[in-house]
C-alpha cells in the first residue's frame, strides 16, 4: 500500500492555459505596479487640475486590478483525491502508469493531492473454495482501507472548508468501484465529483480549447445551468488524443432524477433498453442479472447472459441462477468523453432498472447481479446509486461451482 500527498507538483507537462494564465497575472501585476508607482506623483501633483477625471479612472482601475490579483491568487482549486486498487493480478505497468499520470494531473489541477494506493487480492484459476474466501475477505479489507484512509482526508477537508471542491480519481476492478462507490453513499461532503480509468495508455496534456469545452458543454436542448461548472477537476482518463483527463460524473443526487423526454430520445441513442432479451428463464432462478454494456466489448452481452443463465458467483461468493435479466447495451462505441453525457447514461441505466422492476414485481424478491462493462466511474456513480441491493459480479464469470471461467475475450 503506498499513501502520500503534496500541495504543489511539477507535472511532466503544463496545459497552455496554466503558462498563459500565470504570465498573465505577472504582466498584470507589473504593468499595475508600474502604472502605480509612475502615476501616484503626477496624481498629488494633478488632481486639482483639469486631468482629474482621467486620473480618477486611472486610480480606480489600477485598485480594481490589485484586488483581481489578490483574488485569483485565493480562490481554491480543491483536492484530488488518487485512489489506486490494483488487482494482484493485474500487470504492474498499467497500474503504476494510471498512478503516476492521475497524482502529476491532480497535482497540477488542484491545491492539495492525496493518494492512496492499495493492492486488492484476486483469485487465480485452481484455486479452492477455501482459498476464494480468503481472497473475498482480503479483498473486502482493502477496500474499506482504502475508503477509511480518503474519508479521513474528506473529513479533515470539511472541517477546515466544507465547501472545498473535491475530486476522486478512481482506478480499480469494475466490481471494486462499483463498491467503494456504495461505500461513498452516505458521505457528507458538499462536493464530491467522482471518476475514473478508461485507459492506461499515456496521453498528452489536453489542450485549453479542449479543456474549456469539455467545461461548457451541454446536451443539445439543456439549459445553461446544467453545463459543467469551471471548478469541476477532469478526473476522467481520456482515450482521445491530445488529452489526459476530463469531467466525468457529479455524484449527487440529480443522478435519481427522472429523464425528460428530450433527453430520454438522447439516451436511448447511447444506450438501448432490452427488457426482453434473448435469454432462456431459469423457473428456480434466485436472482435476476442487470447487464450493463457501455464499452466496446461486443461478445460482452452474450457471455453475461450465458453466465446469468448457468450461475455464477458474485463478489459476496454467493453462486446462483438468474430467472430473468435486462439489458442496457451500448453497442461498439464508447461513450462520448462529457459530463453531461456520462451523467445522463447513469441516469438512464438507473431509471431503466427502476422501471423494470415496478412492471414486474414478482421479481421484486430476488436478488439483483450486476453484469458490467463500462468506464470506472460508471461503476463509481452506479455503485452509489444502487450498491446497497444490487450485488457486483466479477469478470471472467464463474460459471460453475467447480470454478470454470467464463470470458468474453
């Protein structure tokens, strides 16, 4: 486990925005120096004469000049907040990479840093039923670690400013994230933007046409108050070129809200609803599976159902049959890299299980699985939204009790 924090960094690589806009504030302060130092004996010496209007003006917007200064050097970007689960299986670069690029982007996009970094134990194939509940206890452990160690941070955060931005960068196993979010639920902190890895691949610093984009974006048809604000960090790993990071997901609860028409069209663009899949009922089935397929995984569905459809083992390591199952599928492309965006597919797969289930409540008591394939912050946010009765199954799917895998790629 590693834990370190810092308040200032020097990132491999400046945004153009940050070179230009502490320049900008030097070149200000020295003109506003110098206009002061130059003008104020003129100003005694002139100020019953005829310049007096000019000169007035001239006080008065080198005085409104200092205060922006001293402003914008107060005004506070926040905390990031790195939190690492690597698997045991995972293979070491990946991680450290996603590490190492997550602390240099807080470090440079925000006041303070903090990481955390935490192994999580894995099963391997072979392994025996003794050995997988070990695994399931360590891995149980690591995550509340890892969650104690940020909410000690977010705590001590709230009491010195409750109204600090905060930024979670995430990078775990889906079924990790879906978790840790469930474990963030009932935390307290009045900003809390949460998001994740989609790859591990080293991207450049995006730009500030792109970084000012990705902040004022919209849906088409959103008013503006929905855009994203400036103080929201971009936590987000990027797969687009020329940038790093960007605005995922604000975890709150306008996630629950109810889609409008307008934007319920959108969303079924992103993501389309199969209530009846291709998916032969289980009569004795203890469970019913949420498939979420919201990357570019096509044999992903397919696999999900056929494990649903056998058995499979949750993260808890219970081993059950699913009777019947809905769909949210994606389809081959990824997800457009905006908040707004990210949040109205959360909010869609979130409506889409709500009204399933109230047009079937003879399913209302058994037990939900989540099947995913998503950006970790989808996981994240929908760990938050339904962690608390809705249990995460790990991919490959165990899909018998003797331990065969099965997986999608």
């Amino acid at each position: 486990m590693g834990i370190s924090r810092g308040r200032t960094g020097t990132g491999r690589a400046r945004s153009p925005l940050d070179v230009v806009s502490g320049w900008g504030i030097v070149a200000l302060a020295g003109v506003a120096g110098a206009v002061a130092a130059g003008t104020v004996p003129d100003v005694i010496k002139g100020w019953l004469g005829d310049q007096r209007p000019f000169l007035t003006a001239l006080c008065f917007v080198s005085a409104l000049t200092f205060a922006a200064i001293n402003l914008w050097q107060q005004r506070s970007k926040g905390v990031g907040i790195v939190i690492s689960l690597p698997q045991t299986t995972w293979r070491g670069p990946w991680s450290n990479q996603w590490t190492a690029a997550a602390a240099d982007h807080a470090r440079r996009h925000h006041d303070s840093c903090f990481v955390v970094r935490r192994t999580v134990p894995a099963a391997r194939p072979g392994d025996d039923e003794a050995d997988r509940a070990a695994v399931r206890e360590a891995r149980r452990d690591s995550l509340e670690l890892a969650y104690e160690l940020a909410t000690a941070r977010l705590t001590e955060l709230s009491e010195a400013d409750p109204s600090t931005p905060v930024s979670l960068y995430i990078n775990a196993a889906l079924p990790d994230a879906f978790e840790l979010g469930a474990m963030f639920k009932f935390n307290v902190q009045r900003r809390l933007h949460a998001a994740g890895a989609l790859s591990a691949a080293g991207r450049g610093s995006e730009s500030a046409a792109e970084r000012r984009s990705d902040e004022t974006e919209t849906l088409p048809g959103e008013q503006g108050d929905q855009a994203v604000s400036p103080r929201v960090v971009l936590p987000q790993r990027s797969e687009r070129a020329r940038s790093d990071f960007f605005p995922s997901i604000r975890i709150s609860s306008h996630l629950k809200e109810p889609l409008s028409p307008a934007e319920a069209v959108r969303a079924i663009a992103l993501a389309e609803v199969v209530e009846e899949p291709d998916f032969e009922e289980v009569p004795d089935g203890t469970a019913v599976a949420i498939v979420v397929h919201l990357a570019d995984n096509p044999l992903m569905v397919a696999q999900a159902l056929r494990a649903a459809r056998d058995g499979c083992y949750d993260t808890d390591g219970r081993w059950e049959r699913c009777r019947a199952a809905l769909v949210i599928d994606g389809g081959p492309a990824n997800l457009p890299e905006t908040t707004a965006y990210f949040e109205l597919v959360v909010r869609h797969v979130y409506a889409a299980w709500r009204t399933w289930v109230e047009a079937r409540p003879q399913y209302a008591n058994l037990r939900p699985r989540l099947f995913i394939a998503a950006p970790a912050s989808v996981a994240f946010a929908l760990g938050w939204l339904l962690g608390n009765s809705v249990k995460a199954v790990p991919h490959p799917y165990q899909t018998d009790k003797a331990g065969e895998p099965c997986i999608s790629s």
